[in-house]
C-alpha cells in the first residue's frame, strides 16, 4: 500500500511484530527529489512530481544492501538508469556526473524497517543504535532517523543524527497504536550507474558503538615532552647544579 505523507511517497509495509528487541530488516524506501539549488550540485527546491506516474517501491532501488546486522548504502542511480537510452533531454534531465555537475536532480533516498504496534497499555522502546564504520562518499551525506506516526501517517515525532555512532530509540507511551520507521537517509546527485562507485559508499554496523580507536604505540624516537611546571623545575635544579660547581 501506498501513503501519501506530504510530498513524500511512502512505501508502506505493515506486518504484526513482537514489542522485544530485534535485529534491524531494511524493507521500505522512499525518495524525494529537489531541483539543484544555487550552486550544483545542491538541494533545491522540490520537484512537484514524480516520474511514471508514482514512486518505486522496491527499496532496494535504493542502493541498499544487508547481511545479519551490516549494512551498505550508496549513491541511488535508479532515476539515470532509467533516463539512459532516452532523449539527451532526459539523460540531462536525471544524469550527474563530475564533468557536468550542472545535470541531474538532488535526491534523498530513505531505506527504512517499517514496523506497526498495536496499542500495548504499557511503555515500550523500540531500540535503534549502531555505528557508521566506513563512510567513503564524496558528494553525498548519510543521515540515521527515526519517525513515529500516527496509523493513518501523521508525523509523531521525528529525531536525525549524523554522528558515527548513532542512538535513535523511539519510546511508545502504548496508549495508542504507532507506525515507527527507523534507517537512513542518503542525499546528494543522482548519478550514473557506471560511475556508482567513484562516489563511494557507506557501511553500518548495526546495534552498538562504534569501538573506540587504540591507543598508539609510542615512538621509540620521540622526544620526551615536559609539562611546562616541570619543565622550569628542570631548569631551576641545572642552574643550581651551575652554582654549586663554581662555589
């Protein structure tokens, strides 16, 4: 089934889900497109329509990817694919790549767990965390989030983040039944399937922190750096020792 939230094209998947903590399954998407704003490629303003007709709603049109709780994200070329072959109008129209930044549309293409809850009459907290262990793209941002809404798709509550290590828990008070969405967001040019890769991907490691960096080992040449108090110690007692040898 399809909802209509605003301007955005939902893919919605409903399926009867256990309240306890579970891995995270990407299994819906939506995309929103924006015309290049000032300075290409950038955000603009929205495009008021959509190509045939209706949004695809094969999430992995997305350029998402999953095994067990690793998952990779990239630039979505769907739109240029799908233009390639067509009028250079159209190649124009949805095609962008480095040596015509001026071609093309922006896009922000959300791949998402899509889950429904019934009204519980307790609290319940749906956990989202993980950690952005490679992120290699040039001219596209990733973003993590969650939403919550209504059955009939009012926007509940909605929080973003773009750390390395994020943590998105929506809390449902059970007092009402809930769609909750929690994936990420990936934006930037619509770019041309055989150059998908020069502009990188990202890979998520999901539900925990990302591990925090070793310590380095020290180097044998380095040379031994003082806190300044000592360092004055230091050259007060080499002075004493001065005095002392000529008294």
């Amino acid at each position: 089934m399809r909802v209509l939230v605003g301007k955005v094209m939902a893919t919605a998947i409903l399926c009867a889900v256990s309240v306890s903590a579970s891995a995270t399954t990407i299994n819906s998407g939506y995309w929103n497109i924006y015309y290049y704003g000032a300075t290409p490629p950038s955000q603009g303003p929205a495009v008021e329509w959509w190509p045939d007709g209706g949004v695809p709603d094969d999430y992995t049109l997305g350029q998402v990817s999953q095994s067990g709780d690793r998952v990779i994200l990239k630039p979505n070329v769907h739109f240029c694919e799908n233009a390639l072959g067509q009028a250079q109008s159209d190649i124009d129209y949805w095609c962008y790549s480095s040596s015509t930044p001026d071609k093309g549309k922006w896009l922000t293409a959300s791949s998402y767990e899509q889950t429904s809850f019934t009204a519980a009459g307790s609290e319940t907290v749906i956990p989202f965390s993980g950690c952005i262990a490679s992120n290699t793209l040039t001219d596209h941002t990733v973003t993590a989030f969650v939403k919550v809404f209504s059955p009939s798709f009012d926007l509940w509550y909605e929080e973003y983040d773009s750390s390395g290590t994020f943590n998105l828990p929506a809390t449902l008070a059970g007092d009402a039944d809930a769609i909750v969405q929690h994936g990420f967001a990936v934006s930037g040019p619509t770019v041309r399937p055989d150059e998908v890769d020069v502009y990188g991907s990202v890979v998520v490691d999901l539900g925990g922190a990302c591990p925090a960096p070793p310590v380095g080992e020290a180097d044998p040449n380095a040379i031994p750096v003082l806190p300044l108090g000592g360092l004055l110690g230091l050259i007060g007692l080499v002075g004493w020792l001065g005095v002392r040898r000529r008294a």
